[in-house]
C-alpha cells in the first residue's frame, strides 16, 4: 500500500525531481538508524561526500538505485583521538 503510494506520488516528477525526495526520503530513514543504533549502544556517524558511481561500480549496484549517505556502525575506539579546535580567531572575521 504505501509503495503504491510512493508510486503514485512520484509519477509524474521529473527524474530530478525524484532524486531529491528520494534523497530526503533517505536522510528521515538515516536520522532513525543513528538514534536506533545508539539505543542500542553501538557508534554511528552519517557520511557524504563520497563517490556515489564508485560505489555502483564496486557493488554493482543496479538502476534506479543511488547511493546518498554511508553510515557506518559499530564501537567508537577505547581511547577517542584527541578532538581538533580552531582557534575562534582563525575561524571567524
């Protein structure tokens, strides 16, 4: 029913238009893993910045799906590396 939904929904979008809500779509459905993940007591964090055809082409990864976020989970390190601060003067003018 709700894939019939989406269907219909999604239509009469352009394929652009399509990608930015599936996009959306797929950052309400990440925001849930990281808080679920931490319920749980594993470490998550969400990535971008990636090479999506990359990806593709590693996992051969079929059409029409593109990848938009990585999240990987798992246990933070024992020791957490030193944090890295800017000075407030070096960032701001």
């Amino acid at each position: 029913m709700v894939i019939g939904m989406a269907i219909q929904f999604t239509q009469n979008m352009s394929k652009d238009k399509k990608l930015a809500w599936s996009q959306a779509q797929t950052y309400l459905a990440l925001g849930n893993a990281l808080n679920g993940a931490k319920s749980l007591g594993f470490d998550s964090c969400p990535m971008g910045g990636f090479d999506p055809e990359e990806f593709i082409r590693i996992l051969k990864i079929p059409q029409p799906l593109v990848p938009t976020m990585l999240c990987p989970v798992g246990y933070a390190a024992d020791k957490p590396m030193k944090k890295l601060r800017y000075a407030k003067e070096e960032i701001m003018f």
